[in-house]
C-alpha cells in the first residue's frame, strides 16, 4: 500500500495506438518487463489501468491460470459492446468484471487501442475476484 504523503508511485503514460498483433506483442513484452522491474513479489492486485479518452477506465489483470479479467469503470460501461465483439461473446457479465480467456488479449488490445487516452501500472486493485493473484 502507497502512504498518501508519498508521491503516486505510478503515473500514466498517453496511449501510443496499437494496429497489429506485432504491435500488441511488442507492448505486451514491454508491460511485461515493466511490472517485472516495478512490481514486487509480495503485491497482489496487479495489471494495468487504461483511461478511455471518452470516460472511464478499465483495469485489466492476467492470471496464471490463463484468465484475462477486466474490471471496468461504470463511467466505461459504454466500451461493452466493444469487448463483446472482440472476445466474439453474446453477453455482458451482470456486474463490471469481465473474464475472458487469455487468447483474446490480442484481438481486444486492437480493438480498445484508438479509445485509450493513457494507460497506468497498478497494483492492489480489486479485481472483483477473491483470492485471485495477477500474473502478466
């Protein structure tokens, strides 16, 4: 946890546009070194904070268990039907936590990349899921 007297550890960063899979795998190999040299082993509650340049946010963790779990903002809620097309899924979950398989990270960074203002590394967010630990 971050002492409220302590400069944010994380600050976003403005969104540079995704339009491959190649360029998803090159951020994804980024992120992934990023939270290996930021993160420490004891945090939970890890993954990334995408601020929609429309309003909202979703935060988004992997697993180890090869889930992708979205958590998206009430102000995002407009972005479903986005997310729906990308991971080719007919319903939203009731609540704002969407898990997805891992395979769709690359269909669903493409899709969500021209609505990003920035995006931020974040660690001890609910993911609406107990017990359940973020991996990348």
């Amino acid at each position: 946890m971050q002492d409220n007297k302590e400069p944010p550890r994380f600050r976003p960063v403005p969104w540079s546009g995704l339009e491959t899979p190649a360029d998803v795998e090159l951020w994804i190999a980024e992120h992934n070194l990023s939270m290996q040299e930021n993160i420490g082993p004891q945090e939970t509650g890890y993954g990334v904070c995408f601020t929609l340049a429309e309003g909202g946010e979703i935060y988004m963790q992997t697993t180890q268990d090869g889930a992708l779990i979205l958590d998206v903002t009430p102000e995002a809620a407009w972005i479903a039907p986005l997310i729906m097309a990308a991971a080719r899924i007919d319903e939203a979950p009731q609540g704002s936590t969407w898990v997805l398989p891992d395979d769709k990270l690359i269909q669903l960074m493409i899709g969500l990349s021209g609505l990003i203002a920035s995006s931020m590394l974040v660690v001890g967010h609910n993911f609406g899921l107990r017990r359940r630990m973020g991996a990348w």
